[in-house]
C-alpha cells in the first residue's frame, strides 16, 4: 500500500479519529497534514505499509526472555518496591520486534495482572500503537521499573539502579531497530546509557520531553524516539498532536526495515 493509499484507508482514518481527532478538535488543532512524508534522508519517500516486523515463531529471543524473567526476575528482592508489590511486571509483546516502547513503573491495574499499560495510560498506549496501523502485540512493551512504586510516586534512584540490568538485558535480547522512551524517566535512562558507553564523552543532558522529542538518538545502533508519556498526555490532551508526529517517524523509520 502506497503512503497515498493509507492516507485515504479506513485504517488510517480510524486511528486517527480515535487517537487525534477527538481530542484536536476540542482543542481547535488542525486536522494533522497530510501524513507520511518524513524522510530522514531529506527526500520524502513513499512508504509501503505492510508489516514492518519480524515473523516471531516461538524464537530464541522469547526463549531468552523467558530464562530472564523466571530465573531473575521473579523472585527479585533488590530493593524495597518488593515488599509492596502484588506482580512483577516484566513487560509483553513481540520478543523479535523492530519496535519496543519503554515506559516508567506498573501503576495500581498493572500491578495486579502483572501487564505493562494495560490501565488507562495504557490503553492510550495501545490506541498511539494502533494510529500507525500496528497492533499492540507486533511491538514489544516494558517499564524501567518491574515493580509498582507505592502510590505511583516517582521511582527513585536506586530503585532505577537495581532494576535497570533487567531492561538492558530486555533491549540485549530484542534488538529493536527503534525504541520510542515515554517520558522523562525512560529517556533519562537511555541518555545515561549512551552517554556512559561513549567513547568521545558524548554528554547528551536531558531537558524535558519537550526539548528532545521530534529528534533521533542512537544508542548502540537503535533508534530512540522519546515521546510524552501517555499519562502526561491525559493531563495535556493538546501534546496528543506532538505524539502523532513522532509516531508518524516512527512508521517511517520502521518502513526503511522492511
Ligand atoms: N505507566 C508506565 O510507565 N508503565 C505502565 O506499565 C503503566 C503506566
């Protein structure tokens, strides 16, 4: 399917009443222009929209996500947050997608069924996935943090350090080709990430969503798209519009994948 085509399908038109529309019009925004015509090469390109992603059979990543979280993580007392939790919350989704989403912490929903965004951020999260016309589990979703901070505070810095090794192994085993970092705490993470792997002193410092989204980081050959969390987005409905942008790069990004 041609970008033309998929401007002008159901699917698109769907996703984008259900994700932008509603909350633009509101809020007086224009409909977004016509989309799909990033390039990050300085031409725009026609992008063909049929799945962008690995065929997963029962892989060897899934296998290895598996050993991860029963032998490391399921009994996991580093820190304090273990006492408090009801779940772990590993994270879910495709072991071999081209595209992972990294959030904060399991809110109350979360901690109860052991599933990442599944509360109302989340299901915001599912409709951001499903207005690039991907569904949820083509792409692989997981949190900095395993375990539910008490009151959904803030995780602190600690806590971050503990768990941080059991997502690195989480990016270790996928390899996605692009990771999309909701909010300030996930992106935090992968700047510090790169910043401690660069050779030259790359020194990016993190100043608020806004300043770095709309940009590409590389951190070990993938990708990274920060975007505003989908609970932030709740409270803002009008940066609804800035995360459709960078959904868009990201269905560019994933087209070159194909
Ligand atoms: N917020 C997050 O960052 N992660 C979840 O799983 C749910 C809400």
């Amino acid at each position: 399917m041609s970008v033309a085509q998929y401007k002008d399908s159901f699917a698109f038109n769907a996703a984008v009443n259900e994700f932008y529309i509603d909350s633009a019009r509101k809020e007086n925004h224009t409909k977004p222009a016509a989309a799909m015509q990033y390039s990050t090469a300085g031409q725009s390109r026609d992008i063909t929209l049929t799945s962008p992603l690995k065929s997963a059979e029962n892989s060897a990543n899934e296998e290895a996500l598996k050993k991860l979280r029963d032998y490391k993580i399921n009994n996991c007392t580093k820190c304090g947050l273990s006492k408090e939790r009801n779940l772990i919350v590993f994270g879910e989704g495709d072991a071999d997608s081209d595209l992972m989403f990294i959030g904060e912490a399991p809110g109350a929903d979360e901690d109860k069924t052991g599933r990442p965004f599944i509360g109302k951020a989340g299901q915001l999260l599912t409709k951001i996935i499903e207005s690039i016309n991907l569904k949820r589990e083509d792409v692989y979703i997981a949190n900095i943090i395993k375990c539910r901070p008490p009151g959904n505070r803030n995780p602190e810095q600690n806590e971050i350090e503990n768990c941080s090794p059991f997502l690195r192994e989480q990016i270790d085993i996928i390899k996605p080709k692009i990771i999309c970092t909701l909010g300030k705490f996930s992106t935090m993470f992968i700047f510090n990430e790169i910043n401690n792997a660069a050779a030259g002193g790359d020194n990016i410092e993190f100043e608020k969503i806004g300043s770095h989204r709309g940009k590409i980081y590389n951190y070990k050959n993938i990708k990274v798209i920060p975007t505003f969390h989908p609970s932030y987005l709740l409270r803002n409905p009008s940066a609804k519009k800035d995360v459709w942008e960078d959904m868009k790069l990201i269905r560019v990004l994933l087209s070159e994948y194909i």
